[in-house]
C-alpha cells in the first residue's frame, strides 16, 4: 500500500520478525505487557517522535482499549478500528446485550424471577423454547441446575428449584434460561465504514477450544445452512449499524444443535482467526481496515462476497498438549522451518529459527492455514503441512492439532466446544497407533538405524590400514516401542529395506538423508513425512510420526540380550521432591524448611502465562529445603521444594 | 587405535550359566569380557591373542586346578570397528603415546598401580555405579588417615567426571559404554600417519545458520550457552564432548564438519562468565595436544572475560597451567580456525588460539570486543573515576572487532550465520597444511 511503517517492541523483542520488517522499530519498555505493549506514555512519545499518522493496534495488547483510542484521537493521531463509542459499548457485557436486543439480535431468552406455581413455569419454558435450564437465582454458576426438554421435566424442575432455592438460598426467585445444548462457537465477520455501509463477510467456526480459548477455526461452517448465515449475517450488519461501527469486527454467537443463534459478544479489533475469512472472500482485512480508518467508502458490495472453497487454521503454540490440553513450554526455538513448501498454505508467524519463547507473552508460534477447493482437500493439506512443520528445542501442540483435525467427528463436522473434553476425557495421550501404523513405525525406524549403520561404515579417501568391506545385507534387531519389544530383521534389497516385523515382511524406501529434518519414507507404498527428532549410540531414538512423538530404542539383538544383565537404575523418589511441571514465576511459597505438611496441602504457587497453579505435597512429611522464593523465575523440571 | 577394557572378566561365554563368579558378576550389571567384545567390535572380526596364559600364582592355594582358568586374567586381540582396525590390550606403552590414540573403558574396580594403565592413555571412560579408579582404597585411606568414605565417593564416576577431572566422560552401563565407545572411535584416525577421518555427510557445507545472528544477546553482561552455537554448526549437530562435567567454563569436545572431524574448543560465558581458570587451561590444553598430535583441525570459540584473579588462582599458579594452553595452541601445527564470539580481553584472548599464536583463519562477528579488558575495569584503571565519558568513548573505541581488523589480528567480520560455511571452507584449503618444526627430542611444555 506504500504505508511507511513504525513497529515497537519490548526490548526482549530486539530482533522479532515484526521488528525487522518494519521501517523503523522502537523500543517501549523491558519485557512485561504492563511495561511496553500496554504502557501508553510510552507509546504515545513514540507516536509523536515518530510523528505517525495512523495505528494499528492488532489484536490483544491495546486493540480494544477506549483510553488508549481516545488518547490518540486528541493527537490528532487515526486508531485504525472502530470509534471509542462502539469500543465502549460493546466492551460492557449488559450494555452490548441491551444494544444487541434493541437492533433485533437474538439473545439468550430467559426469565429471573418469583415464579408462582408449575405451570407458570410452564408457560415460560413454552415461550422460551425447549430445552431450558432451571435454577435458584442466588445459587451460584451450575449449582442446583436441571435441564428440563418438556413440560413434565419443567414441572419436576420447577418443584427441585423452587424447594432448594428457598431451603438453601432463602430467596425464592428461580432463573429459566434457554439451555444450549452441544454449544458452538461460529462467529460472524463484519466490515463497515464511516458511511454508514456494513457488510458481513461469512462465519467462522471456532468451536474447538480448550480453556476458553481457540485451537482450530475455519470457514465456512460445516453446520450452516445458507439461510442461518444469512440471518445471523443480517443480525450482525444490524448491530454494527446500530452502534455506527466502522472497520473490521467480529459479532460471536452461540449456536445449538437445532441451528438456533444467540448472540454472545462482538469483538471490535481484527480477531487472531481472520486469515480463514480473507482465504474464503479473497479480501485482505487489514488492508481494508486501513481503507476504512481513512475514509474511504467500501469497495464492495455484500453480493459481491463469495465463499471460495474452504480454509482451515490450526493455532500452533509452544505448549505440551499432554498436560490439561497445553500447559505452556518455554525455550529457544534451535530448529525451526515452516511448511511452504506444501501448496495452498499460510503461515502467520512472528518468530524464526533461534527465537526465544519466553514467559512474558502468549505463547502461540504460528498459525497455520491452509485452504483447498473443499474441505477435505484443506483438511488433507492440513495433515501435511502439519508433518512437514519442524519446531525444535520447544514441547508444540502439533501432535493435538493432528488428532483434531484427522478425528472422525471432526471430520464430519460433528464439533461443540466441549469436543475436547469430550473426546478425550482423560486427557490427550498422543496419537494410538494401529497395528498397521505401529508396524511402519516400526519398519522405518529400523531401516533407519541400518542405514546409519552402514553410513558409518563409509569413510571417504584411501586410508593407509585398508578398510575391511562389510559385505552384511541383514540385521537382527530388537525395538522397544512403549511396553513392547520387537523382534525385527532388517535385510537390504538394493536401495530399499525388507523389514521383517510381526512375522510380516514391509519394503521401506526413502533417501536415507540422514541430515535433513524431514524424511520421506515410503512403507509398501504409503508415502509419509517423519521427523527424526534425535538418537544417540545407545540406541535412543525419538521419531515424530502421524504429529506424535515416540520414544524408540533400536538395539541389536545381542546387545538387546544381554541388556537384561544391566543394573536397573533406581528412578528418582518423586513423592519427597516438588518440581516445576512448567517455566514460570514463583508467585507465594507458603512453607519454610522444617514445617510439617500434609498430603495435599499447598507447597507453593507458580503463574505462567497468566495462569496460577497451585503446587501440593505428594505425601505428608518435614520440609527439608525450599529452592525458591516468590518472585523467582523457574524452568520446567526445576526442584522446587524437598520433603524429609 | 589401541583400546583398553579394564576388567575383562577371563570366563568364556559359553560358560556364563555354569560359572559362580559370573552370576555374582550379573548382580552387579556387568558383562564378561567376551560379551563385551562381542559388542565394541564388528561381528566376527575379533582375532584373539595369548588364549592359553594362565597365571602363575601358587601362594593361597592359587596353584590348584579349581583355581585355574584358561584364558585367564585378560582377553587381548584384534578386531575392527565399523570396518576400521582397533587392538584390545589391558596393558599399555608409553611409547604408543601420540603414535595412536589410546582409549580406556573403566568397567570395574581399578586400584593401586593398576590406576596408571588408564592414565597413561588419551581417554579414560568409566561406567557409572560399577567402576571405581583410586590409588589407595577406602580401607586403607580408613587405616591411615580415619577417614570415612566410600568407594563411589573416593573413585566413582562421578567423582572423577566432575571433581578430579581423571576421566572423560561416564555411561549408564557397560552396553550404553561400549556402544559410545564404538561411536567415538569413529571420530578419530588409526595413528599419527593418518589424517582425520572423513565420513559420508548429508548435512550441507554451505548450510547458513540463521539463529547465529541472534544468539549472542545485546547486553554484553548477559551469558548465552555455547553449545547452542557449537551444536549448530556441526553436521547434523552432533557433538562429542569431552569431560562435559569437569572444568564447564570451557568446553572442549568432537565434532565433523562436512564429514570431517574436528576438535573444537570453547569457553562457555553460561558457567563462570567462561573465563579461564587453572582446571579450565589444564582441560583445554590437554584436549588441544591430543588434536595436534593426531592430525584433528581445531575449531575455537572464543568468549573469554579474562583469567579468573584472586589468590586461590594465583597460589595454585595459574601462570604455568595458563601458560599449558597458551603452550598448547602456540604448538598446534594442524589447521586452526578461531571465531571470536564476543569478549576476548586480555591474555586470555592471546590464549585462545589468536592469530599471534600461528592461527590460519581467525574470524570477529559483529558483536565481537577485542580489548585489553572490559570497558568499565579500564576507565577504573586509566582515569581513576575522573573521567565520566571516558567509558563511553572507550566503549565506542574497543568494544567492536574493528581495531582490531584494522590490525589484522582478525583476517575477516564475518555475518555469524555464515559460520559454517566459512569453517568448511577454510578446512578444504587447510587441508593439506604442513608446518614443520625445528628438531627437537621433545618440547618442555611447562607441566
């Protein structure tokens, strides 16, 4: 657009990409939020040393902050969103509601109140519309909450309510809401100007979260029909006008399984999940955000907005996805290489090879887009972009995102923002291997081995003690995968391995580059992207196969044998010791060293990434050595706090 | 290459089930010395030597038959590694010393004289939990001084990886040792007459590393680890590090570039500011005279604040063990590559392999300071406080590799990314290097 651009950074972000495609960078303050990306007055000087004319505020940080919009108004100075007004009165949770009401968007139904008697709750669950959800007014969240589908479950739940709110709570006012069952999260684009046009640029789908928080979008939805997006699209134009919005924003609703929409927020910035907007209608929002804060009219018209295929983002953040769906990993980023290679693929990131991923901001790498002519197609893309990822020195949600997107509800579009919790209630354990996947892995993990194996062997030059040719084209091998030893013989057949495994013979070809982080490896014809993230001389092999990583130790038989006469190593006593289960800051420790302290009790707290977790003993014993103090900054693994 | 495997149980292993001392032996996770042969060398190529000495002890009843083993004490012989020529002894010459290298596998107790066997060697490896190395045993240290201490603490692995600096490197068991052992062969040449080996390499030779650009961070008092810069230049990132444990300011260790091998020598700014000591000189110096003698190229980085001061250095006189490696580079006659990384201040950066001391390429990233010292300590010293800008303009002047390019005591500024590419270039032209020096029986280096 020929905008010259000023980008500021904190001083840990010296050299982020943002920073270097910028032309000019400023530094706002030491690494803390509070300290640089939020600190105004920094800011602000910045603004006029630099004398820039517009900002962007992105998204998070200050993009939806009235004050800071206002400040940059009496400068004379475009905030490139929407007016401080719209900012505010969506920013407040009742007042958006009143407005959403008012400009005739649906809200969730509901009556709080003294109900008289059963069939008055009747008549308001019939003009609510069944399901509806049933509760004492006083009693807090999901306390004393019955789901009633009918009028003989509204009458039974009116009885419950009515008796509990006044036994427990004293207070006989009960709450009848719509219940929403099988919640999704789609969300409807909007564009607006300051001349009073709007447009809505289809939804996205944004059910998959955990924590509240997004992990895979796309657009379109799979569960809209094209006269729902219409009139969720008109409901959103509607209260964009109603608060005279211009620029981008996004209008959430929560839909239920009979494709009933309520609204839920609007969020007035640029949303982390744009790009499946801009792959799908083939505008660019940021450049049309600009457009608008200057002025000028919209380009578009809103039946000239097409759904262009499909477009799917998977949010990749430097988290163990192992661990209540990502707890957060710090560290420097020692290999790192996007997959660009792979067709029809987008990569939004701010980081490079050697970055740090630090403590101090959202620990998201990237988000991976891709799109396709349908939704298979971007979903397939999506498996091999999410292979051909190299992200090193750092635990990654790839293995998470790769189960997502392959999992048969999710491929059939069946997804609520309980998926996660739903799918996996035990939590996320990594991909399960089928005996067929486990026999490739097997077989290329081998056939790796030998062919290291015979790389050594290769020595370049003539030296002056001749080197004895092997002339070996088989090997006895034994593999440890999880619980399993595997016997597995291994014979060279030209340029490709016959891999015996489970009394099964699989021809496995590749090029064998030992060097390069990505391997193709074909096993009986199907041809797949793994990572062979390290070995060493004692057999320790890990390999990222299908998104996740397992640990393998490739043996020769003998030495497998004879492995049974080594002394098994006492493991580490962990019910006396306390370690860090991830980097973070020591917020309070609440023992000192010879306290006494009981199972459970809490030992300490650690907040990472805005997150407070609670640290208690294993067992009940004597504090014997505290290793930290509030306000330190601890790493993954780092002892903590030992018990007697 | 001569390899030596203390403790090589004498029991054949078609014996194994039938033998007392072989089950006790099990207990305690070792392998009988067949078993470890079977699994250091390639299969089928053990030639062995002296099967039928026996011992000729005949005090205590020794001299019975029940006492008597064929094959008895040691197992010697000839086999091959990854195709390539190794002799297994127990004992060993110091006359082999520097004619090829010499590396021992502690695998058991080894006590008394015995002690010096693995000593006179160029490596010493134990296992971990079963082998111990002392001159006197915890019974007799009981007898003489009263003290109490036991075996693993007198002379366990852990003890001389990390406090007395007597071995190299530790393994988990005899099967995790013997298959590092194997690996770590690979990386050295059958003798003196042979150049460093050169594998089959995947890794490109011209591969940029972009992450260099900013791993050294822009307040100069801030550490950054050293191996993340020496990982990622080498192929595949593979680095062999010697004595990882001991003396960790500075880091010395194996590594290939483009497929050939290479010693490569470190300070680590993350432990001490890397500054050199007398136990982190000793380390260095030895590591770069096996190089020297066994035709390895020496690749150094240099970050170095300076000598550590202080009495405990000065007593222990840091001047002649600094003055081992200063001895040691000066000496070196194989190609020498030097990157100064950030600080080299003083006498310590002369040490580190500078261009005074014969360096063939010598190298300054940007963010490279050679000075006398840091900016701070100087103006203290020059201006006694006086000056309030001096600093500043002392900064401005010294803290930037261009005095000394103009100099010539650094041949080229090179972009960090470009390391690699640099180093394996320069190793192709250094190849057929030759510098001889003026006859001598041997040098006197100041030990």
């Amino acid at each position: 657009m020929g905008i010259k651009t000023v980008a500021i950074h904190s001083d840990v972000d010296a050299n982020a990409v943002h920073v270097k495609m910028a032309d000019e960078a400023v530094c706002v303050g030491p690494a803390p939020t509070g300290k640089s990306y939020l600190n105004m007055d920094a800011i602000m000087e910045v603004i006029k040393k630099t004398r820039a004319q517009a900002v962007h505020p992105g998204y998070g940080f200050l993009s939806e902050n009235k004050e800071f919009a206002r400040r940059l108004a009496s400068e004379g100075v475009t905030f490139i969103g929407p007016d401080t007004h719209a900012i505010q009165a969506m920013g407040d949770k009742i007042e958006s509601k009143l407005l959403a009401k008012n400009a005739k968007v649906n809200t969730i139904p509901g009556f709080d109140g003294v109900v008289k008697d059963a069939d008055e709750a009747v008549r308001i669950a019939r003009e609510i519309g069944y399901p509806v959800m049933i509760k004492a007014s006083a009693g807090g969240g999901g306390k004393g909450m019955r789901i009633a589908w009918d009028d003989e479950e509204t009458r039974e739940g009116f009885r419950f309510s009515s008796q509990e709110a006044a036994s427990s709570f004293g207070d006989d006012r009960l709450l009848i809401e719509k219940f929403i069952d099988n919640p999704r999260h789609i969300e409807i684009q909007v564009l607006a100007d300051k001349h009073g046009n709007a447009l809505w640029l289809n939804e996205r789908e944004c059910s998959i979260q955990r924590r509240n928080q997004k992990v895979v979008e796309e657009a379109p939805s799979t569960f809209l029909d094209p006269e729902t997006r219409r009139a969720m699209g008109e409901q959103a134009v509607a209260l964009a006008k109603a608060v005279k919005y211009s620029s981008a924003g996004t209008v959430e609703f929560l839909v239920d399984s009979s494709k009933n929409f309520y609204f839920l927020e609007m969020n007035t910035r640029l949303q982390v999940e744009h790009p499946v907007t801009e792959c799908i209608t083939g505008l660019d929002l940021v450049q049309e955000m600009i457009r608008v804060a200057k002025g000028y009219p919209l380009r578009h018209k809103q039946a000239d907005i097409p759904i262009n295929g499909w477009a799917v983002e998977c949010r990749v953040y430097a988290e163990d996805p192992y661990k209540s769906f990502g707890l957060p990993s710090i560290g420097k980023l020692s290999q790192y290489q996007e997959p660009l290679h792979v067709p029809s693929v987008r990569v939004d990131s701010g980081i490079q090879q050697g970055s740090d991923i630090s403590i101090y901001y959202d620990p998201m790498i990237s988000k991976l887009i891709t799109y396709g002519s349908n939704r298979a197609e971007a979903l397939k893309r999506m498996e091999e972009a999410l292979d051909n990822y190299v992200i090193r020195g750092v635990a990654h949600n790839i293995s998470l995102l790769r189960e997502v997107i392959v999992h048969p509800r999710f491929v059939q579009g069946d997804i609520s923002t309980k998926f996660l919790p739903e799918v996996y209630p035990d939590g996320f354990k990594g991909h399960k291997l089928t005996d067929l996947e486990r026999r490739e892995l097997l077989a290329t993990a081998a056939s790796l081995y030998v062919a290291e194996q015979l790389r050594s062997q290769r020595f370049l030059g003539t030296p002056r003690i001749p080197i004895a040719k092997s002339k070996r084209s088989s090997w006895e091998l034994s593999v440890r995968l999880g619980d399993g030893n595997y016997p597995i013989a291994v014979s060279k057949d030209g340029s490709s391995f016959s891999v015996e495994v489970d009394g099964m013979k699989l021809n496995v070809t590749s090029e064998w580059n030992l060097a390069s982080p990505l391997l193709s490896v074909t096993v009986d014809g199907t041809q797949r992207t793994i990572q062979r993230l390290s070995r060493n001389a004692s057999g320790d092999t890990r390999i990222q196969f299908l998104g996740t990583v397992y640990k393998l130790q490739i043996l020769t038989k003998v030495a497998a044998e004879l492995s049974k006469y080594m002394p098994e190593k006492a493991a580490e006593d962990t019910s006396s010791i306390l370690r860090s289960p991830m980097p973070g800051a020591v917020v309070a420790v609440s023992v000192k060293p010879g306290d006494t302290v009981s199972e459970g009790q809490e030992i300490c707290v650690i907040e990472a990434m805005k997150m407070q977790n609670s640290m208690i003993a294993a067992k009940t014993g004597k504090v014997k050595a505290v290793h930290c103090k509030a306000g330190d900054t601890v790493g993954e693994g780092d002892l903590l706090v030992e018990l007697e | 290459m001569f390899l030596a495997l203390t403790l090589l149980l004498p029991i054949p292993v078609s014996n194994r089930k039938k033998n007392k001392r072989i089950l006790s032996e099990k207990s305690y996770g070792k392998l009988t010395a067949r078993e470890r042969i079977l699994l250091l060398l390639d299969p089928d190529s053990f030639d062995e030597y002296d099967m039928f000495v026996e011992h000729r002890c005949s005090d205590f009843g020794m001299d019975s038959n029940k006492n008597k083993y064929p094959g008895d004490s040691v197992v010697t012989g000839r086999g091959r590694i990854n195709g390539r020529l190794a002799y297994v002894f127990s004992q060993r010459n110091v006359l082999c010393s520097g004619v090829v290298p010499q590396i021992s596998l502690i695998m058991g107790p080894c006590a008394g004289g015995a002690v010096y066997s693995p000593a006179l060697t160029d490596f010493t490896f134990m296992v971990k939990d079963t082998s111990y190395l002392f001159i006197t045993g915890p019974d007799v240290v009981k007898s003489v001084t009263n003290e109490d201490v036991t075996q693993e603490q007198l002379g366990g692995a852990k003890t001389h990886t990390a406090v007395s600096g007597v071995a190299h490197r530790a393994f988990e068991n005899d099967i995790d040792a013997l298959l590092n052992l194997r690996e770590f062969f690979n990386y050295l040449p059958l003798s003196n007459r042979d150049p460093a080996p050169v594998c089959e390499c995947h890794d490109p030779s011209d591969r940029l590393v972009p992450e260099l650009d900013t791993v050294v961070p822009v307040e100069s008092t801030k550490a950054y680890d050293m191996l993340d810069i020496i990982h990622s230049i080498a192929d595949e990132r593979e680095f062999f590090e010697i004595m990882p444990s001991y003396a960790r300011n500075i880091v010395v260790g194996f590594a290939r570039m483009n497929g050939r091998t290479v010693g490569i020598v470190g300070n680590q700014p993350k432990v001490a500011s890397g500054c050199l000591d007398i136990n982190s000189s000793v380390k260095g110096a030895r590591f770069v005279r096996f190089c020297d003698a066994f035709n390895i190229p020496l690749i150094t980085f240099v970050d170095v604040p300076g000598f550590l001061p202080g009495t405990a250095q000065e007593y222990g006189g840091i001047i002649r063990h600094g003055a081992k490696l200063l001895f040691a580079f000066a000496e070196a006659t194989v190609p020498k590559i030097t990157i100064i990384t950030r600080k080299a201040y003083g006498g310590a950066y002369d040490v580190m392999s500078s261009k005074h001391l014969r360096g063939d390429a010598n190298y300054a990233w940007p963010t490279a300071e050679v000075a006398v010292m840091g900016a701070k300590g100087a103006v203290q010293i020059i201006f006694r406080g006086k000056e309030a800008n001096a600093e500043a303009e002392y900064v401005d002047k010294f803290a930037n590799p261009f005095p000394a390019a103009m100099r010539g005591f650094v041949d080229d500024i090179i972009q960090p990314s470009t390391t690699r590419m640099r180093i394996c270039h320069d190793l192709d032209v250094l190849a057929s290097k030759t510098q001889s020096s003026p006859w001598k029986k041997h040098a006197n280096i100041p030990l």
